[in-house]
C-alpha cells in the first residue's frame, strides 16, 4: 500500500478503530467514507474522501470524527 491516499485512508480507519476501543464508542457507525468521484491513480495530496453523518450522530462524535479525520489527511 504505496498510494498516499489509501496509505491516509487507511491511517483514518485505525485511528477510528484505536478511540472506538478506548472510549467503548462504536464511531464508525455514525459516519459513512465517501470515496471521490473520480479514479484515484496519481498519488495526489489534495484528494480526500468525503464524510456523511447519520442523523443521530451526537456533535461530540462528529467533532471527534472530524479531528481524527483531519489529523490522517494533513498531515
């Protein structure tokens, strides 16, 4: 796994993973990883994939999503 922006996507989902355990929250069903709409071929810095909340998902969950997320995508 080579590419940068699996490498990140990856990277998110681990770190999705280690806080789920830690806080005995399951995030990853109060959020959805919307894959660009366009091939991802050349490894690319700017390419990120979308998040779509569900509707009850608690603002402290999404702040927390968002923090992880930022901190997989900018590094």
């Amino acid at each position: 796994m080579t590419h940068t922006f699996y490498l990140r996507l990856y990277v998110f989902g681990q770190y999705v993973r280690s806080i789920s355990r830690k806080q005995k929250i399951d995030l990853k069903k109060y959020f959805t990883v919307v894959h660009p709409g366009v091939p991802v071929i050349k490894p690319k810095t700017a390419c990120k994939p979308e998040l779509e909340y569900t509707a009850d998902c608690p603002p402290h969950v999404k702040t927390v999503v968002d923090n992880l997320y930022q901190q997989a995508f900018n590094p």
